[in-house]
C-alpha cells in the first residue's frame, strides 16, 4: 500500500508508473484541494483501504478502468481519504 500525505509526496508519487496509472483518476481530488495544505485536509491510499476504515462507509464511490475510487469522511471537520484499489 502507498500513503501520501503531503504534496511532495503527492508529486513525487506521480511521477513513478503507479502514479501516472492513476493520474486522471487523483487529478480532480488535487484540483479541489489544492488550496489546502494536504496533510490538513486529507490522505491518499493506493493499493489497498487503511486499517480502521470501515469499507462500507464512504461516502463516494466510483469504478475505473482497472480501479475503484472511494472517498471517506472521518472527521467533522472534513478530513477524509481518498483510496485507490485495484480491481
């Protein structure tokens, strides 16, 4: 699994085959949440859901050539996670 936190992170990960696999689908969230300073806001799991998300519980969900997109809010001020997995 591959956790990005930070924007370097972020940069640095897209810049490797599994990230320009999954470029377009992350493109939209990055838009978004370009304002914010990452860490702050969300995180980004690839390959696999975090240990402690419930995997019935997000909030969105969309299917991908190759990948599931889902997005988990846990917390009341907003923060979430974005998680990419394989299908």
């Amino acid at each position: 699994m591959t956790i990005l936190r930070t924007a370097g992170e972020v940069q640095a990960f897209l810049a490797t085959p599994l990230g320009r696999e999954v470029e377009a689908i992350l493109a939209p969230h990055l838009e978004r949440l370009a304002e914010f300073e990452l860490e702050d806001i969300a995180a980004i799991a690839v390959d696999e859901t975090p240990q402690g998300l419930d995997p019935d519980a997000y909030e969105y969900r969309t299917q991908h050539p190759g990948w599931t997109e889902e997005v988990f809010i846990i917390s009341d001020d907003g923060f979430g996670w974005i998680v990419l997995t394989r299908t």
